[in-house]
C-alpha cells in the first residue's frame, strides 16, 4: 500500500494541526484590563499620510519602565552588548547629544517609524518633558522647515561650542497643539525626519496604545510580502511541486492579500510577558482566511475533550473549528489538488474518486478538533545517548529511533461508527487504487519518498482495556530503498467513547493504548490535563483555539531519528535543552480568539503568556 492506503492518516493529521513530553506548571495568561495610554483624539480635515518607504513602526508606552523590563530578563552584560547600557538616558546620549538626551521624558510614550525595504532606517519620535516646552528657544538654535510649517530643525545647543561636532542623529521639534504634546523628532537623515514627522505626530501618537509595547507592520510592507510570495512562486515555476504545491502559494498569497493590518504586542506582568498577535483582514475572499478566521461563537467553552487529554501531554491544541460552509472552499480547492496530483501520478480516476469522495466525508467537515502528543523525553535521552556510544550496533539505532516516536491523540465530537466503517473502506480502497495504478511517465514522474518504502495494513484485535468496538489497524512499513527509514510498524486505533470519537498513532503500542485509556475513561480524571494544576486559563470561554506546548515538547516532536544523520542531530538539540535552566520543559499558554467585523471584515488575536523561566530558557537557547 502506498499513497492512497496512508490518505486517512496523513489527512487527519494535517487538519488537525501540529500536535507532545514532561509539562510544567502553566503560566496564566493576562486577563486584567490594560491602562491605556494615548493624547485624546483631535479631529484632522486631512490626516498625514504614512511615508512612502514605511516599513513598520515600534511604540513604547513606557520606555524607561520596559527598559527595566528588559534588564531584569537580561543579564546586565547583555543588555550592554545588546543595547549600550544599562540606563536607557545614557544610551540617546551619543545619538543626540547630552542636552537633547536630557529633556526627553522616557516615562512617556516613544513611537520609531522604521523606513525601507528592511526598516534600515529610523525615525524616533519621543516625548519632551513638559517643564521643558517653554524653554526650548532659549536652550536650542532653531531653524523653521519651510516645506514643513511648525517643525524646526535643531541646529545646535545654545550652549554648545560652534566647532564642536555635531551628534550623528539630526533633530527637530514639533510644538504639538499642546503643552504636553510637544515631541522630539530624530533620525540618522533629515530628510527622513521630514518625511516621517506629520504622520507619527498627527497620526501614531494620537492612536491608543493598550501593550506596553506595539509592532505594527505597514500596508507597504504587507503588500512586498505578498509580492514575494508571488515571486518565489513565480521563479519555482520550473520545479515540479505538483498541485498541492501551486495550492499553497496560492492560498498563502490570497491570506497575506487580505491582511489589511498586522500587530505584535508586548504587556508586562510581574514576572511574565503576553505577546498577542492581531490580524485584521480587509475581507475573508481567501479559502484560507474563511477556514482561520470564522465566525466564531463568543461564549464557546473550549472542548471538553480537551481536559481529558493525558497529564504528560506537552503539546496541546483545540479548536472550535470553522464552519462546513466556510471549509467549503478550501475543501474543494485541497481535493482537486489532491486528485489532479494522484492522477499525474498514474492513479485511476474512477478508483480515486471513490477514495476521495469517502474521504471528503471525514476531513475538513467543521465543528470542534483537539489534538495532543507527547513522548518520554527521559528515554529519549538515554537511547540517544546508547546510540552515541556505540553508532555501529543496530540494536542501539532502533532503540533510539523507537525511543524518538512519541503518541498523537486527536478527538472530534462525532459517533465512532462513521471514522471506524471511513476508515476501514478507505484502506481497503486504497488497496485496490494502488493495484490499478499506471506507471508514470519517466520524463514526467515525481519522485516521493513513498518511492522508498512500502507500507501494508493489518486489521488486529483491540486490547480489552479499550472500549468494545476499537478499530485497531497495523500499519506495516518495510524500506525498498538503502536510505529508506527501518521497518517499523504503526498503531492506529479508532476508539468510541460515546458520542465522541478518539483517534490515536504511534509506534509504541503500549505507551498510546495507555493514553487513550485515561483519555476515554469518563470516570478517571486523575492524569489527565484537567486535573493538572494551572488549568482554569485554559478554560475561559470565548476563544475559538487554545493550547500549550514547550521547547522540549516541540523539539522531540520535530526529532525522528529515520537516519543516522537524524538520530545526530536529535542528540544534539536534545543535549541543548538539557542545558537550559528549565530544560525547555516550562508549558506555555496561548489563547486565540475570532470576531466577523462588517462589511466582511475580521479580526484574530493570538495571545501567549512567556514566564520568566521560559523566556530565559528561550534566551539561553538563542545564545548557543
């Protein structure tokens, strides 16, 4: 069996969504209000526009507070290589001068426009103390911009020596319209300065700024990436990705298309930091966009599966789903692409339809999925460590290679019976597609790595500790080639659990028939995820996703050990996290949550919580 007999697989786990070992206490993610931080809003008749070489633009709340922020995450010595200094007034200083440095109020908002193609360039535009607005004619040679009523160039300090060399920044104020709304306007170039000035005066400083700190990407810069995409789409034209390659530029390109505004917030807690990430789509024409952007209920509990997924599960997600109507064009765009690809690739169009209709009954049909996975990051250590003792002895390399195969549970709100008869007549078919099947052209054949290896199905007995009527399918993989993965076999079972259907794979029988065991067993909560402590976050309604996962979870799911080179490699990162102060193994948070605007517009926030000892061990990581 080969491409058609490892459909249903190979489709549930992409729909499902990237899936796994030992979790730490989670973090909770914000939910007190944010004190906003924005001049009231003055009517405009023609509001400034923003520069032509926009690239994004960086807002600061509180500098001097997040500087201190910063400094409590970073050793003192790399905040100084990073930064300059310790003392965020200390650092303007061989920018713009001591006395331009000493009238700027970092309790009070700073906005930097980053300008050209890579945001090489800068404008800052930071605020001046209010006690110093009446003095700056005394204090500072000013020259009026005529192009630029109101802005004025500084030329020197009062008291400076004329010989003196100037500051590498150039400088000029803006009055504001207010006392308080005075700000310092400095750049590398003065004719960014010009450039740049009217729209972060007028038009940044006055929005509300609800993070401590705000990315936010432009128009301009939006519109480059997805003419890139279209570029890179454009000069792989002559690579044969097939048409499920061709779909996926296609839909990358038509979700970056209706992208109108991109954000990246920052929030400081006491010993944590909320990162969201916002998405505001212009409209929702993308397959893409309908299907990560629905309609989604604001009161919706997350799935109760969710919860009883195991307690070792250290990478988690769950989803409200979108909608079958919304799936609807990303559904009929995948499976065409599917079947025009299995086509070139020799399949009977009769036969593949017949798989494909039956399988369009099971994938991306809506409504709630959750996913999880885990592996024993312990063992893993041990048999890599094995394997780099004594690299010659095969018994070692399948150890380690077995020890590197963690589980992935999945479950979606739907009876057993329809996956259980999908998935048995989906096998089957496959079988008889793949008997049916024409050699492909030479001159046009693309070659997969289902070329390298073969893989035949075995319907077997269920443990009795599962459910009566568990499907349980062996899925036998034998290599027909030299660099081919070893033979392995994979566990597959279709388990009910009233009107709830459990799906779960892995190589290690044992390990995946314990979890799902815990996972079905209404009565057991004990070990599973809602039992765990620090759950409640997970819990708040409204959100159309949610999850957790961790370094350590994500680094063993991404490790497969097929190849002696794989098998280095996963030694090695896994060497790297045992290194870190939390051993990659702190479980972080994150919640997403969706709302249709009018007009069918839409907007989707992701947030995640970073505790203190997760972001050292990400910092840590980084510096290696």
């Amino acid at each position: 069996m080969k491409r058609a007999a490892l459909l249903p697989i190979a489709f549930l786990t992409a729909c499902a969504g990237a899936p796994a070992p030992q979790r730490a206490p989670v973090a909770p993610l914000l939910a007190a209000p944010r004190s906003a931080v924005a001049a009231p809003a003055v009517a405009a008749a023609q509001p400034a526009s923003a520069p032509a070489e926009l690239a994004f633009v960086l807002r600061i709340a509180h500098p001097k507070r997040t500087w201190a922020n910063a400094a409590q995450l970073l050793p003192s010595s790399a905040l100084v290589f990073t930064m300059g200094s310790t003392d965020p007034t200390k650092m303007l200083e061989p920018a713009v001068g001591p006395d331009l440095a000493g009238i700027v109020d970092l309790d009070r908002p700073l906005d930097v426009a980053f300008l050209g193609t890579t945001g090489d360039h800068a404008v800052a535009s930071l605020s001046v103390a209010e006690q110093e607005v009446p003095r700056l004619a005394d204090r500072f040679v000013l020259k009026e911009i005529e192009e630029h009523p109101g802005l004025l160039r500084v030329e020197r300090a009062r008291d400076a020596d004329p010989d003196e060399e100037a500051p590498p920044w150039a400088c000029a104020f803006d009055p504001g319209e207010r006392r308080d709304g005075a700000r310092l306007l400095c750049g590398t170039d003065m004719e960014d300065i010009e450039a740049a000035a009217a729209y972060l005066v007028q038009v940044v400083a006055r929005e509300p700024l609800d993070a401590d700190a705000r990315i936010e990407l432009s128009e301009r810069t939006l519109r480059q990436a997805v003419e890139e995409a279209s570029a890179a789409g454009d000069a792989d034209e002559d690579e044969d990705d097939g048409r499920a390659g061709a779909l996926g530029e296609e839909l990358a390109a038509g979700f970056l298309r209706d992208i109108e505004r991109l954000n990246v917030d920052l929030t400081w807690g006491r010993a944590d930091v909320e990162v969201g990430l916002t998405l505001r789509f212009a409209s929702r024409r993308s397959p893409l966009t309908l299907a990560l952007a629905p309609a989604a209920a604001q009161d919706a509990a997350p799935p109760p599966a969710f919860f009883r997924l195991p307690a070792d599960t250290a990478v988690a997600f769950h989803t409200q789903g979108a909608s079958r109507a919304e799936l609807a064009p990303l559904r009929a765009s995948v499976f065409k692409a599917l079947r025009d690809d299995m086509i070139d690739d020799g399949y009977d169009e009769a036969r593949l339809d017949q798989v494909l209709d039956r399988l369009e009954t099971l994938v991306l049909t809506g409504g709630p999925l959750v996913v999880g996975a885990g592996a024993n990051g312990a063992a893993a250590e041990k048999a890599l460590a094995a394997y780099q003792r004594d690299k010659g002895a095969p018994r070692a390399r399948k150890a380690a290679r077995l020890a590197l195969q963690g589980w992935v549970l999945a479950s979606v709100e739907e009876p057993a019976q329809t996956w259980i008869s999908g998935v048995k007549e989906l096998l089957q078919r496959g079988d008889e597609l793949d008997k049916f099947k024409r050699s492909a052209p030479k001159d046009g054949a693309r070659k997969d790595d289902e070329d390298e290896q073969n893989t035949t199905h075995a319907f077997v007995r269920a443990p009795a500790t599962l459910p009566a009527g568990t499907l349980h399918v062996e899925l036998r993989t034998r290599p027909l080639t030299k660099g081919a993965p070893p033979a392995h076999t994979t566990h597959l079972y279709v388990v009910p659990a009233g009107q709830r259907t459990w799906v779960g794979i892995s190589e290690d029988d044992a390990a995946l028939v314990a979890r799902l065991r815990v996972a079905v067993d209404p009565g057991r909560d004990e070990g599973t995820l809602g039992a765990a402590p620090d759950m409640d976050v997970l819990r708040r309604r409204g959100t159309l996703a949610g999850g957790l996962f961790s370094l350590a979870g994500l680094a063993l799911l991404a490790a497969n050990g097929d190849t002696p080179e794989a098998l280095d490699e996963a030694a090695k990162d896994l060497a790297a996290l045992a290194a870190l102060p939390a051993r990659g193994g702190v479980a972080t948070p994150l919640a997403v949550t969706s709302e249709v605007l009018g007009s069918g517009a839409a907007r989707v926030d992701v947030r995640v919580r970073l505790t203190h000892a997760g972001i050292q061990d990400a910092i840590a990581l980084l510096a290696r």
